[in-house]
C-alpha cells in the first residue's frame, strides 16, 4: 500500500457507515468505542462493524495458533542470530494498541500530505486524528525515541484492501529495527574499522542517501539482506526460491521487497530498507545508521503450512486449530485441507456513481458476507459513451468453510449486498 497506489483518484469525505450499531450516541455526540477509549464520530470515520470485532482477538498472542507459532519461529531466529554474552539483543514488543495518531502511521515517517495510503478508501479511521494502523511501522518512532537499538514490533494491521486468496483486510505484521553507531557496524566487517565513516557528503543516489558514507550504506544493506535471507532459509529451507525486487517506502532509503516462490507464483512477503536519516535525527538516533523491515506473517505462515486460503487464519473451526496444537513452534506441520465444498459465484452488475471508490464496495461485501466470501472480482467494465455512464460487474464467490453453499443463500447474501450498495455507495443496479 506504501508504494504502489499512486493512481487513485481523491473522493469526498463522508462517512457511509456512520449509523451502524457499534457506534453508539452520547447527547448529541456519535462515538465508537474500540479497547475501552472512546473516539468522536466524525466525517473521517470509515471502520466498519466486521473490522471493529477482530480487535482484540491478536491471533499472534494465541497459543497454538499458526500466526503466533510462526511469530514464535521468527522471534527465535533474531534471538539467536543477534546474542550478546548470552542475552538477545533484541527486545519484543507485541501488545501496543492498533488504534494509532495519524502522526504516528504517516507524518513520524515521513508520508507526505498528498500520498494515496492517507486516503479514506485505503485505511481504516476513526476520526480524523485516530485511525487503525495500517503497518506496524506506526510505532517504530517511538521506540526509537525511548532509546531502543534493536527491537521487533508484532501485532495486526488493518487496511482497506481487495479480497482474495492473498489479502485480507485485517492481518498482522512483524517489523524489525537494528541500529547501528561506526563500532557495532563495521567491527566485525574489517580489520581496521576506524578508517571507515558512517557520514560523509557523498550525494543521494539510487543506491544511498545523501550524507550516507558508501561503505555504511553497503554495510547496512549487507547486514539486513543477509540476515532476511538466513531467516528464510531458516524457516523453508535451502531450496526456497526467493528475489529481491526495488522498492520505494518514504521512511526507507534504498528500499526493496523481498518475494519468494508460492503455488509456481511470486508472493511478495516483506518490505524494507535502510531508515531516513531524518526519523533517526528527529528521534535523538542522529549519530546512527540502521535498518527496517516488515512483513506479513500470514503470507509466511501460508507457504510454511501450506495453508492455501488467508481467511483460514480466522477460522473457529477444531479441525483447522487441531493441527496447529504442538508445544514446539518448530514442529514440521503440512496443513491438510478440511473444505471440499464446492464454490457458487454470483454476479453482481450495477451503474457506478461519479465518486466510486472499489474498496468501498468490497468493504461492503466483506461486512455483509464475512468469512462466506471467498473472493471478489471485477470482471467486466462497460462504459456507454453516449450517457457517459460506466457499469461494473463483480463475481463473488461464496464458500463455506463447513459445509455445502445453498445458491439460494448466497442469492439472499448478494441481494442484501446489492441493496446496501444503491443506499450507501449511490450505485445504480442493473
Ligand atoms: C509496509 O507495510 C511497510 N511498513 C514495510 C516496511 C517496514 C518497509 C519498514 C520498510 C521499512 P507493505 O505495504 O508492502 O509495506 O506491506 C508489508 C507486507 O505486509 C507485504 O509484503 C505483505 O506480506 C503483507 N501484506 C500487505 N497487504 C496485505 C494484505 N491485504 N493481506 C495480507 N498481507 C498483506
Ligand atoms: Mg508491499
């Protein structure tokens, strides 16, 4: 979401959800509450009912749940990788609230005013001073302003999203900081590190950052490239296809994503780069160089379990949790499907509105379908020049996890969907 929505247009502010039941009025002030707090409802406010029931749940705290037995399995390897005298170096932090400033998700690390990921249709807000945080990113300003080195954030991430096999709008992340001053960088790396700068004026470029020393710049990518690639090794073994891919993220400078091979495709499961010298400056780390990264646990928990459907993760049902229910998160699992059940597509085409946004329809469909969706695509775009108007047509695939999907239930479901759909999104059905 950080790097590639450069093309979505801006739309209105407006609240199309504002009157649904988990918001509550007190006097004349509408308000959600989300862990305790309460927030003023106003024309920001996009969260939805269906969001709004998965805080709290943190599947990454669950005993035996494979999101937390992989975040299990990750913690490991930077506790052993990165020990001093016998103690990790790295501390962890996995309980900070999702509800986060719109300084601590965008501003802290540098996002500018007009980026896409600050629209409505992107993120999930409470206001518009608070929202749900799309990345755990969101906090590691803070952390590195109480005077943290090394430390890994874990938690969920909630972001408004297309729906398929891959994405989902609630997931989590994990995000890993190490800073670094001249000693701990380049110590182990040469004989004769005192010759060696982490500054100097050489010019920012694509490969480094302006006043980054060459060799700290290297060094650092080194560092973080190789200790990913070990991490991966670790987790899927020596075979794992794996590449890098050049990215762009406004709080990383050179930036890349790491994608690795899954069902004969590349899935793109992390993000990272050597930190802006500017967040380092303003948070009292001015005199060190570091490095960042995030990344998916469900993307990686589905390559490490096979497990081919993200919205598995949120599954209540004993013969999913069952197979996790080992008291060794390094215990080889091979997930063994359950649902044989066979899908039921319905096709749902409507005249869309001037100001349409695809992730607000798409929210729709995950409220009122939940778990049932499986999928939603856009499958044909139809524009009738004469009238200026443009239809879309959406296929949604219905399954049910536990049993056979009834076309008339599903019918019910997509009628419900159509009619929300004219009343809220101003669609025209067809
Ligand atoms: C970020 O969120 C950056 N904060 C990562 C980062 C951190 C970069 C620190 C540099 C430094 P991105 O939007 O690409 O980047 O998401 C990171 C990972 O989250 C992706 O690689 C993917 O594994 C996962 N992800 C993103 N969207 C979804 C989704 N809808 N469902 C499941 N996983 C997702
Ligand atoms: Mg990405």
């Amino acid at each position: 979401m950080f790097i590639k929505r450069f093309l979505l247009t801006q739309y209105g502010l407006r609240c199309y959800l504002c009157q649904h039941r988990s918001k509550s009025t007190v006097g004349h002030q509408k308000t959600t509450t989300v862990l305790g707090q309460s927030y003023e409802v106003d024309p920001w406010t996009n969260v939805s009912p269906a969001i709004l029931e998965k805080i709290g749940m943190n599947l990454h705290s669950q005993k035996y749940h494979p999101i937390c037995l992989i975040r299990q399995r990750i913690q490991d390897f930077f506790y052993k990788r990165f020990t001093k005298r016998g103690n990790p170096i790295f501390s962890v932090f996995d309980n900070e609230s999702p509800v986060v400033s719109l300084k601590q998700n965008f501003d802290n690390l540098l996002v500018p005013e007009n980026h896409p990921s600050r629209n409505q249709a992107d993120s999930y807000y409470l206001n518009s001073a608070y929202m749900l945080r799309a990345h755990c990113t969101a906090h590691q300003q803070d952390f590195i302003r109480a005077g943290l080195n090394s430390f890994l954030i874990v938690g969920d991430v909630y972001r408004r999203d297309t729906v398929d096999s891959s994405h989902y709008p609630v997931f989590h992340q994990l995000d890993g900081v190490r800073l670094f001053d001249k000693h701990d960088l380049f110590e182990e790396r040469v004989s004769q590190p005192d010759a060696l700068q982490l500054f100097d004026d050489t010019k920012h470029s694509a490969l480094n950052q302006a006043g980054h020393a060459i060799e700290a710049t290297l060094a650092v990518q080194h560092d973080l490239k190789s200790t990913l690639e070990d991490m991966a090794t670790i987790l899927f073994g020596k075979d794992i296809e794996t590449q890098w891919v050049d990215a762009y993220f406004p709080f990383t400078h050179p930036s890349w994503e790491l994608e690795i091979k899954y069902q004969d495709k590349w899935l793109e499961v992390l993000g990272c780069g050597v930190i802006q010298q500017q967040i380092l400056n303003k948070s009292g780390a001015g005199s060190k160089v570091g490095w960042a990264f995030g990344m998916g646990l469900e993307r990686l928990a589905m390559k490490l379990y096979d497990i081919p459907d993200i919205r598995l993760f949120w599954s209540k049902d004993q013969r999913f949790l069952d197979q996790f229910r080992v008291d060794d998160p390094h215990s080889n699992i091979q997930f063994k499907p359950f649902s044989i059940h066979p899908p039921c597509d319905i096709d749902l085409s409507f005249w869309i509105p001037e100001m349409f946004q695809e992730n607000d329809f798409y929210d729709l469909v995950r409220s009122l379908g939940g778990n049932i969706v499986e999928k939603v695509e856009l499958i044909d775009v139809y524009t009738y020049t004469k009238l200026k108007r443009t239809s879309h047509c959406y296929r949604i695939t219905y399954r049910h996890p536990d049993r056979v999907m009834e076309k008339v239930e599903a019918d019910a479901i997509t009628k419900k969907i159509a009619a929300e759909a004219s009343t809220k999104l101003n669609v025209k059905l067809r």
